[in-house]
C-alpha cells in the first residue's frame, strides 16, 4: 500500500508518510505517532527511541527511503499558528505543530484513495517483519527493528502468504528436476562406460599352416 500511496502524485499528507514509515520500519501505530524531533540524531543518521511498549529503547538507523522520508518530514517542521505565528513542530508527524492522536478518518481516506479499504494498518507490521526475514537479516537485527521482545512473538507477525508459499513450492520442485537430470544423465554415462569395459576384445586371427610336399626336395 506504501508503494501506491508514493505514486498517487500530488502533495504528500501527514498520514502517506506515516504509512510509509510504517512499512519501511516495522514499527507500532503509537510508536510512531509518539516520535519527537529530540530523538532523531540526524548527524549520525540515527532514531534514538527512549522506550517503546516493551519498556526498551532500541536504535534505528536511517537509510536509503527512511533518511529520504525522515528529511522530508524535517522540511516540514514549519508550521503556522492560528494567531499567524509561526512555530517549529516538536513531533516528527504532526498536523500544525501539534501530536496526530487519531488517525482514523485519514486511514480510512488513504486506503480507499489507494484501492485497499479493507487493509488494516497493523499489516504493515506483519509485511515488515516477513519481509525483514526474506532479505536476510538474522533474527536478532530482524526484531532489533520491530522492536519484538521475543521470537515467538515476532514470528506470530511474521507471516507467510499463499504466493510466496507457492513461489517456494515451485522452486523446490525445479531444483529437485534438475537435480534427477542431472543424477540420471551420470548414471547413463557410467553405465556406458561400463559397457564399453566390458566388451571382449576380437579373437585372433587363426593361423595358417601350409605343409611341405616332400616330392618336391626330389
């Protein structure tokens, strides 16, 4: 869902970014409706979170799309008071300067600007952590991002779809072919070669014996 809210074109509203936060790092709803400016070390390229539901902070590091968001949203810190004023947002999303609470009716507009209305925004956690898992990471870096205390729990989140099942099915299946092929086609040579170990070899030919007639030493 990320993926079509970016191209949807147009101004960027508070609730794209969060989304796209939400599926670039795996985090809680609260977490990131929670985030300060304080915390974000933009020098190092870091997110320092000082706690989070499990009572642990944990380190995210900024790269590639999430430094180009969590720039984006530094661009949009300014925001004008009702008396014209002009103040600096404390919060990374905010709407004019204050903490987004609800986020709800924006949810609702997103996903169905996006084609997706029954998509929950909790799924953006379990896509994360499945996804985290895929590329490689190892467990402990995996929940390291999500921030899941342990791993029975975040292998709850990470779930597997029917496709990529599927996808892994297929792939099995293939692999094992070429593996039969391959087993087959040594097989076939070996016993060739047997083959050709085994023939006899042509017998000799017999020879001739031709028998002097005695009459002609006469």
């Amino acid at each position: 869902m990320a993926d079509r809210l970016r191209g949807r074109g147009g101004r960027r509203r508070p609730i794209d970014d969060i989304a796209e936060f939400a599926y670039l790092t795996d985090w809680r709803k609260s977490e990131i409706l929670g985030l300060r400016w304080a915390w974000v070390d933009r020098h190092t390229r870091v997110i320092r979170l000082p706690d989070s539901k499990n009572a642990d902070g944990r380190v995210l590091p900024l790269v590639d799309e999430l430094w180009d968001l969590i720039e984006r949203r530094w661009a949009a810190r300014e925001y004008r008071a009702a008396d014209r004023t002009v103040g600096i947002a404390e919060y990374v999303f905010h709407r004019c300067g204050r903490p987004l609470k609800d986020i709800a009716w924006a949810w609702r507009s997103a996903r169905r600007e996006a084609g997706l209305p029954e998509k929950l925004f909790h799924d953006f956690r379990r896509t994360a952590a499945r996804d985290l898992v895929d590329a490689g990471m190892d467990y402990r870096s995996a929940m390291s991002v999500t921030g899941h205390k342990t791993q029975a729990v975040f292998e709850r989140y990470r779930s597997v779809d029917a496709r990529r099942t599927a996808e892994a099915l297929e792939a099995t299946q293939t692999h094992r072919r070429r593996m039969r092929a391959v087993t087959d086609a040594a097989g076939r040579s070996k016993n060739t070669d047997k083959t050709r170990t085994a023939r006899p070899l042509p017998a000799p030919a017999p020879t001739r014996i031709v028998k002097r007639d005695a009459r002609l030493d006469d």
